[in-house]
C-alpha cells in the first residue's frame, strides 16, 4: 500500500520501515500522505485536465528519440517552488562540495550555486549563477525530473563518471562537473521540490534500480548515493570546464554562508 502512494505521489513518506516498527511506520506513512494530499495532491488532481501537459522534450532528454515513446499521461508543474541538490565527495585531506539552488517563480527565475574543492579552512566557496535562467528552462528541469524518477530504469546504462585524461587525479571525473571533482565517497543530498508553504511535494528520488525485495547489489558502484535527480543536473546545467558550449554559470561575489570566510 505505502509503496503505491509512493507511485501515485512522487513521495517518499516513510523511508525504509523495520521489522519492529512496521506497523508503526505504516501509519505515519498513511498519514504523511494525507497530509500531502489535503494540502498539495487534491488540487493537483483538480488542476491537472485543465493545465497538464506532456513534455516530450524534457523526455528525450533522458529517453533520447530512439528510445520508448514519451508517455501519454500529463504532468502538472507548479508556477511556485524551489528545491536545492549538494552533492560531496571526497574525506579528510581533499573534500569537495556544491550546492544548487533553484528559485522559481511566473515572475522570474534564479538557479545558483556555490562549490569548494581542497581543505575546507583554506578554500571560500565560489558563487555562481546560470545567466538567463528561464522559467522554459525550469519547466523542463523539473518535467525531465519527473520523468526520470517515474522511469528510473531510463539511467540503468548511464555512465555517471568519465575516464581521467590526466595522471593529476586518482578517481575517475564527474561527467558535467570540473576535473578534479572526483568520485571517491560520492553522495548526493536532495531536499525534493518545495511548495509556496516550504513543505515537500515531490522527493521520491529512486536511488536503486532493483525492486524492494530485491536485495542484490546496486546496478552501478554509485547508483545507492546518487539518484536521477543529479543526474538530471549535470545534464542540463554542466560546468563550463565540461562543456563551454553549453554552460551559462557565471561568477556572483556573495558573502560566505554560514559566517565562512
């Protein structure tokens, strides 16, 4: 049942239930998900014959044109939200760090990021915005998300990491992100798609590709701290250093978070 709302919703209400707390877990899974549905899900199932679409743009870029058909059901994106992905690597001695922010509104639109890479007490964080961020752009961000977390197994094959072309770095390169980003310790924090009240409204990011009760290793050696929805980042908003061509992230001077130097 819990595994059904999770379909029907794009939410993970529950996390992983023990043994010892099932019925429990079952519970405020079921009333997590009353909630989300008196305060998000009835007025999506209002609101979607009249303003929902299929994006098979956004598809194709997950799917390509070879692959299935874009599916014919609808997606309604919502004119208001904000959501934020940090993704971190590394341990003692070289840890590298960034966090994307996206800010959306009808009236306008902001994707920003700040990343570090080498010993923390020696290195700022870099701000960065995407130039022109549109709300087109953030429609097809979040519509590719969507589909992505309802077909997971579009990204079985997909090869997170590039081989190293130099000597300089010991761990293969983050596809999208700088050289010297590697993989070692790799994961990714999600907070999901926020609604005007801050609360989550989409978050199911699969991180596995395997059914539940499956318990066999991961498809690949970074799928259980990775996910789709990074995957789906790197894609659409690469580091200059990756591609030139494509990348529109510019440097912003904004003051440390957290009072960091």
């Amino acid at each position: 049942m819990v595994s059904k709302l999770r379909t029907i919703s794009r939410c993970d209400f529950s996390g992983t239930p023990t043994a010892e707390s099932f019925d429990a877990d079952y519970q405020t899974s079921i009333a997590k998900w009353q909630d989300w549905w008196q305060r998000y899900g009835k007025r999506l199932a209002d609101e979607l014959p009249d303003c929902g679409k299929r994006y098979p743009d956004s598809w194709n870029t997950i799917a390509g044109p070879q692959h299935a058909a874009c599916p014919e059901y609808q997606i309604r994106i919502p004119d208001v939200w904000t959501t934020r992905v940090s993704f971190r690597s590394g341990d003692y001695t070289t840890v590298t760090e960034e966090v994307i922010e996206f800010t959306v509104r009808k009236d306008g639109c902001e994707l920003r990021r700040r990343f570090r890479s080498g010993w923390f007490a020696d290195k700022s964080w870099i701000h960065e915005e995407w130039k022109n961020f549109s709300l087109d752009e953030a429609k097809r961000f979040l519509s590719t998300v969507i589909y992505a977390i309802d077909n997971p197994w579009l990204f079985a094959d997909d090869e997170l990491t590039a081989p190293n072309p130099t000597k300089k770095y010991q761990f293969p390169i983050i596809r999208g992100r700088p050289m010297e980003w590697g993989t070692y310790y790799a994961h990714v924090d999600w907070s999901g798609i926020l609604g005007t009240d801050g609360k989550v409204i989409i978050n199911d990011d699969p991180h596995t590709w395997h059914n539940e009760e499956d318990n066999s290793f991961d498809a690949t050696s970074l799928d259980g701290s990775i996910g789709v929805v990074f995957r789906v980042v790197r894609d659409l908003f690469p580091d200059s250093s990756f591609r030139p061509a494509m990348s529109r992230w510019v440097r912003v001077d904004l003051p440390q978070p957290d009072g960091e130097p």
